[in-house]
C-alpha cells in the first residue's frame, strides 16, 4: 500500500517562495545552518568509512607490508636500518595517504551526491574541509599512531618515537588537504590515479622533508621543534588556501 | 516575490554541434515545464546549465530578474534539484541519507520529519535498511522525498519517474500539480506522458535546436 498514491497522503507541498529569501537577509542569516551542515556531512562519512572498513584498512595494512618488507630485503643490522628508518617510514606513510585519496569524492561523483553537494547553499569549501577532516582522521591519524610500533621493527632510537607520531599527524594533515585538492581535479576522470599522483607529489615534498627532517633531528639529539614548526606552518597554510582550491576544482570537474 | 527564471539567447555546443541556440524561455512560479527531446537532444544539458551546474553556454540566465552571477546564492536557496543519478548512498539508510541533504539545505535534522516523508513516499518499514538493499525505483523514490522533506520553490527535476510503478508515477504527477498550483515552479525532463493540466507547458528540443514553444 502507498500512502504516496493519494492527495491525502500526499505530505504538505505548500510553497512560500519568501521563506528561503527571508531567511538569508544580511541582519538574519542563520550561522547555525552552516555548521549543521558540516556536522552532518562529517557524521556521514564517518558512518560510510566505518561501513566500508576496508577502505579505512587498506592504506594501513600497505603501510604495515613496505615496513616489514624493508629489512627482510636489506638487512636485519639495526644501526643500517636506524639511519634510513625516518625517511623510510615518512615515505611508507605519504605513499599510504596518497593511495587512499583517489576514492575521496570519487562515490560521491558516481552517485551524483557531489553534485548536489555543489548545488546547496551553503559554502563548498567548509563542506570540503569537512570531507577532507574525515579522511585524516581515519588515514592520517591511524598512519601517525602505528608509526611508532613499526618503527621498533626498524630499530628506531626509542626516544624519536612521539616526534615521530607529531610529525606523521601534522604532516599527513597537510599531506590529506594538497592531496584532496588533486582528488577534486581527477574525479571526472575514469582512471584519474597516475595524474593524481604525479600532480600531488611535487607538493608534499616540502612536507616530506621536513617531516623526515624532525625526526632525524630528534635521533641526533638536536631539537625537533624548529621542523614540526614548520610542519606546523605548512599546516596552517594549507588550511588557508587548500579548502578554496578544492572547491574551485570540484566545480571545474563537475563543469567538465 | 514572484519566482522567475528566465533565458535568453541561450546556446550550447557539444562537440562541435549545437545542442540548441537562440533558446529563450521564462519561467514564472505556478507553471510546471516540461523539457521535451530525442536522446541526446540536450535535455540534461539544458537543465543543468538552467540549475547553473554548467557554466559551458552563451546567452543569459536571470533569476528574478537580476542575473544570474548576482543572484546565485538566492537562486540556490530557491532550488532542489534531483540529476540523473538519485544521489543516495548505498550504505547508509534512507533515514541517514535525508538526514544529510536535511542538513545540507540549512535545516536542522528532525527525525519527525524524515520519517514522515519516507512514509509519504512509501517507504515506511524501509527507513532502517540500507538504501543498496532496496530497488531502483525505492532509491529513486527516497531521492523523492526530499520534495516534502525541503520545501523549496523551484524544483528541477531530470527523469524523476525512472524506475517509478505506475502508482507512483501518478502521485509524483499529482505532486507536482498540487506544487505548481500553491506558486511553486517544476522544471522536468521525462519521457512519461504527464497528464495535460492547466499549468503544463512545452519547450521541445530537437536538431537544430528549434525552440517550439506553445
């Protein structure tokens, strides 16, 4: 039975066509409606990541693979593997990141959810900070926390290992932001990952050198702080520019 | 306010053929408009250029008057839209899915209402299943409910009757008179034969892009 076959049933259609104007007036804009918004896209793809777990697992268990890897192939001698555990962990960990950032607004774009997102009324760069915000929280985050455990494998002095996790946080940070503004570029693309790649890596190269810079610095006992500064400004800026650059490259993709 | 969309000298070019020139149309609230065409004939185009997806075309849009480019935040706040693609994630629920585009269009999620228009809908005792599990035209008809869900004058719709049952192919109509009737303004693209009413009108798309308005 349809409730949907009747006038009765039929919800109220009833339009003011003043409302939606009124409501936008420079004195009475609602503040509440953006972040109503950004909450609720950020709880939805926390629910879509958390139900499609091997999405959330993939970059992890890659990262987990290329750690182990590297000393069955080089060698198990531990001052050998400490010299090259800082880079080798940051470029593991960036590789990981990039790898998950093809599939950021690439259902979306399928289910023609992106173009709706495109078409609401509230700013898209805050609902693509959003979006971006989820795919650290459930990459970036996981890299930096399991780094430190895979660092013991690779004989990693154990007073680097809170750089080491500062640093990977910080920077996939950054690393998920430059990346999504890529992902937003390709998305109208059928098979956009080798482009993605080749535009983003040149952008996280400062990242990556300054990230495996803090926690070299940290093994050598001088200061770490003056590169997760850095990390930090890079971070902030960003922050800055990177959710404009997004949503001028959805809107170029959507336009294609 | 009186709601008016209007065209002029609209033209677009796909691959180096017009999909239609010198389009002028103007739409007023109370009138349902129905996008006609062959296959490939531009009507999605044109809808999407009409909803300012595109900005691929020449000639003019203006909203109320007041061009497009001025009075695009107004236009949005005006506009749901419904594309080809309904838009409805597989793994979340019906009732997740609307929460969302609730939230989207500035409201705040009441479950009430949600519920409310997924009944209106038919869809009560699918609200908790998730939307991959149900068929084509039950995720077409959870994109639907947004209709009831957030009220917004203009409502653009393309092929919104794909995969629908007859039933619901004549409560959508229904839908759609009785929104036109209390002011609002329906723009569709659809191969369904919509029951002449009052309010209907005609803009046909075809080679050449001739705009047979009547």
């Amino acid at each position: 039975m349809f409730a949907w076959a009747g006038e009765g049933g039929m919800p109220s259609t009833e339009v003011r066509p003043g409302d939606n104007a009124a409501r936008s007036a420079p004195d009475g804009e609602p503040r509440g409606g953006l972040g109503v918004a950004v909450w609720a896209t950020l709880k939805r793809d926390l629910t879509l990541l958390m139900r499609r777990r091997s999405e959330v697992l993939n970059p992890l268990v890659f990262f987990a693979l290329v750690i182990t890897l590297f000393p069955i192939g080089i060698s198990p001698d531990p001052e050998l593997l400490a010299t090259i555990a800082p880079g080798l962990l940051w470029v593991a960990a960036l590789l990981a990141a990039l790898l998950s950032l093809d599939s950021l607004f690439r259902s979306d774009y399928e289910d023609g959810s992106l173009e709706q997102l495109l078409l609401t009324p509230q700013p898209l760069a805050m609902l693509g900070l959003a979006k971006v915000a989820v795919h650290w929280l459930l990459t970036g985050l996981p890299l930096a926390l399991m780094a430190p455990v895979l660092g013991i494998m690779l004989a990693l002095p154990a007073g680097s290992y809170l750089i080491l996790a500062v640093s990977l946080a910080l920077g996939t940070a950054s690393l998920s932001l430059i990346g999504a503004i890529g992902a937003a570029l390709t998305v109208g693309l059928s098979r956009g990952g080798v482009l993605l790649s080749l535009l983003v890596l040149p952008l996280y190269i400062p990242v990556l050198i300054f990230g495996a810079g803090a926690v070299q610095a940290a093994i050598m006992g001088d200061g770490a702080s003056a590169h997760l500064a850095i990390l930090g400004a890079l971070l902030a800026l960003s922050l800055m520019l990177a959710p404009w650059a997004i949503a001028a490259s959805l809107r170029i993709s959507i336009n294609g | 306010m009186t709601l008016r969309l209007q065209a002029r000298g609209l033209a677009c070019e796909r691959d180096d053929r017009w999909l239609f020139e010198d389009l002028d149309l103007d739409i007023r609230g109370g009138e349902i408009v129905r996008v006609e065409g062959p296959n490939g004939s531009g009507k999605t185009t044109l809808l999407k250029i009409l909803s300012g997806q595109l900005a691929d075309y020449r000639g003019e849009l203006f909203w109320n008057e007041s061009p497009m480019r001025q009075a695009r935040q107004a236009f949005l706040e005006n506009l749901l839209y419904l594309g080809h693609a309904p838009g409805v994630k597989a793994a979340l629920t019906p009732l997740e899915n609307l929460a969302w585009y609730q939230a989207l269009a500035g409201e705040s999620p009441t479950e009430a209402a949600r519920l409310a228009a997924l009944d209106a809908v038919g869809l009560a005792g699918f609200e908790d299943l998730p939307a991959g599990q149900l068929s084509a035209g039950q995720q077409r008809r959870v994109a639907l409910a947004r209709l009831a869900l957030t009220p917004r004058p203009l409502w653009v719709l393309d092929e919104p009757f794909t995969a629908i049952d007859r039933d619901g192919v004549a409560a959508l109509e229904a839908q759609l008179v009785a929104h036109a009737r209390s002011g609002g303004c329906v723009l569709v693209t659809t191969h369904h034969d919509i029951t002449a009413s009052q309010e209907l009108r005609h803009v046909r798309l075809g080679r050449g892009g001739r705009d047979a308005e009547h």
